[in-house]
C-alpha cells in the first residue's frame, strides 16, 4: 500500500510536466496490471484449494494401503512413490508462486512464461490424481481378492474338519463292531485320514488257504455292516503273504495269486453279508512286498482293509 501512495505521489508530481493523455495511460496500464495480478492470485488460490484436496484424499488412501496384506507391498510402495512427487510438485508449485509475485511487474514475457509454467504443474498434478485414482480402484481389487481368497480358505477348513470328524466317527463305529477281536490279530488305525484295519491272516486264512474261516467271517461281516451304510466311502482290500516262496501246480500257485485270491475272498464275504456297493470296493494283491516287521512272518501274513473317504468335493474346492 505504501509503494502505491509513493508510486500516486509521483505521478501527481509529474502531471505538471507530463501531459494527461501520459497520465491516463499509465494509470490504465496500472489497472491491467492489478487485474491481471487479482487473476494469477485467485487461479493460485484455486490451485492450493485442489492441492490441498488432492492431498487430503491420498492421506485417506495412504490408510486403507496400510492395512492391506504381503501381496499388496508392492502397491504401497508404489503409492508412497507418489506421495513424494506429489510434496515434491507441492514444493516447486510453492516456489514458483513465489518467483512470480516477484516478477510479475518485469514484463508480458515473463508473465506468460510464469503462467505456461504453472498450467504445466496443472497437468502433471492432474496426471498423478489419475495415477492415485488408478492405484486406489487397484487395491480396492486386491482387497476383495484377498477377501474371496478367505472365504475360500475358511471353506476348505470347515470341510476338512467336516472330514476328520466323519473319518473319527467312522472309526469309533469300526472299533465297536470288531470290539471282540482285538487281541486276535487285529489292530484298527487311523494314518492320513484313512483308517486302517489290519487283519492277521490267522484270523481269517488256514495255511496257504484262500477260504475264510467262520471266526474271520464274523468279524469281516460285523466290518461290512458297519461300512454298507456309509456311501462316500472307498474301500480297498490288500492282501499280503510272507516271504516264503510258493510252488504249487495248482492254484494259488505264488504268493502274488494268495495275496489277491484272500483279497478277493474277503471282498465275497463282504458283497455276501451286506448291503454295501460293489462299486466301493477294490481287490489287491501285494503279494510279500509291504513287510510291517522283518522279524515276524506272522505280522506280515495279513488283510489290510483301506477305508477312505470320498475326497471330491475337497479337490473340487481346492481346484478354485
């Protein structure tokens, strides 16, 4: 204010040697020139305004990168990234604003060079409001995969407990049906969600023999009553010999043919007894190469009964 009473006074000392044609012109030039300044000031002010907007809406975004997971690390260094350049415009936009308050009385030239300048700064600000815009509608999209992915997870928890605990159940109603063999060569167990029922061969099989006797019948019919109501179920017989060699000209005449011709003996006595589907069912044959104890024949002379459940809908699941 000071400077345009000093810059009056001069021109009013000057109007009686300047002529009023002078006069006017200069105070006309005066007005363009405050004009055009309350214009660069108020598109200035316009500008902090939609800095400082922008600012406010990447403090929010900032927020929600934090809480999200490894897989978006990435992303939020990307954003961060931005931060920077965005204070780093910030900062240029400040300094310029400076330099032209400075400079806006030198001339038309560096005006319009100040103002190119600036709409310059415009446009890349408006480029990383876009890019901020593009990286907040990206993690939205992580976050919602991240969400599905759980829901997934939380699915395949809830069936895999569903599992076990049909596999435990199964297994306890096993142990009941065959309560009364299991001090007579049977042994029942559960390995990787299957159960397994061991059947030593003196329990069903006399020597070399593929008939099952009436004490072995008993407990196989008791196991297929247990099982004939359990229809998601896959049943596997093997049957396993010793390693004493076999020569007979009659069948069965190798270890390998005991072991399936008893598999398949066991299987008939199964289908016999029960209602179970024959489709559940697979016969084996693995002749004296699965040993359980190298030091007792009698051990490795068995029927191993392999119940496991239907596992489809799990692998279904997982494929997703």
């Amino acid at each position: 204010m000071k400077g345009f009473l000093v810059f009056v006074s001069a021109l009013v000392l000057m109007t009686a040697c300047v002529p009023a044609k002078r006069y006017n012109e200069l105070l006309e030039k005066e007005k363009s020139c405050s004009e055009e300044l309350a214009k660069f000031k108020n598109s200035s002010l316009n500008f902090e305004a939609d800095a400082t907007d922008l600012r406010s809406r990447f403090d929010v975004l900032s927020k929600e990168a934090d809480q999200l997971k490894k897989d978006t690390t990435n992303l939020g260094r990307a954003h961060r990234t931005l931060l920077a350049k965005y204070d780093k415009l910030t900062q240029i936009n400040e300094t310029l604003e400076t330099n032209y308050d400075k400079i806006r009385l030198s001339g038309a030239v560096e005006t319009a060079t100040l103002q190119a300048g600036l709409q310059q700064k415009q446009l890349e600000l408006q480029e990383k409001e876009d890019a901020l815009l593009a990286l907040e509608k990206e993690l939205l999209a992580k976050q919602m995969l991240l969400a599905e992915r759980e829901q997934r997870v939380n699915e395949l928890e809830q069936l895999i407990s569903d599992k076990d605990k049909a596999v435990q159940e199964l297994k306890n109603k096993v142990k009941n049906a065959l309560k009364g063999f299991e001090n007579k060569g049977l042994t029942i167990e559960e390995k990787n969600g299957k159960i397994y029922v061991s059947l030593e061969a003196k329990l069903l099989f006399a020597s070399g023999k593929t008939a099952v006797e009436s004490e072995g019948q008993a407990a196989l019919v008791g196991l297929a009553k247990v099982l004939e109501t359990e229809k998601d179920l896959e049943i596997i017989v093997e049957g396993h010999t010793d390693t004493d060699k076999m020569s007979s000209a009659k069948h069965p005449k190798n270890n390998w043919e005991l072991s399936v011709l008893r598999s398949t003996s066991v299987i008939n006595i199964m289908l016999k007894n029960s209602e179970i589907n024959p489709a559940q069912l697979i016969a084996a044959g693995r002749s004296q190469f699965v040993p359980i104890d190298l030091n007792d024949k009698a051990k490795n002379r068995r029927i191993e009964i392999i119940i496991s459940p239907n596992l489809n809908e799990l692998y279904e699941l997982i494929s997703k």
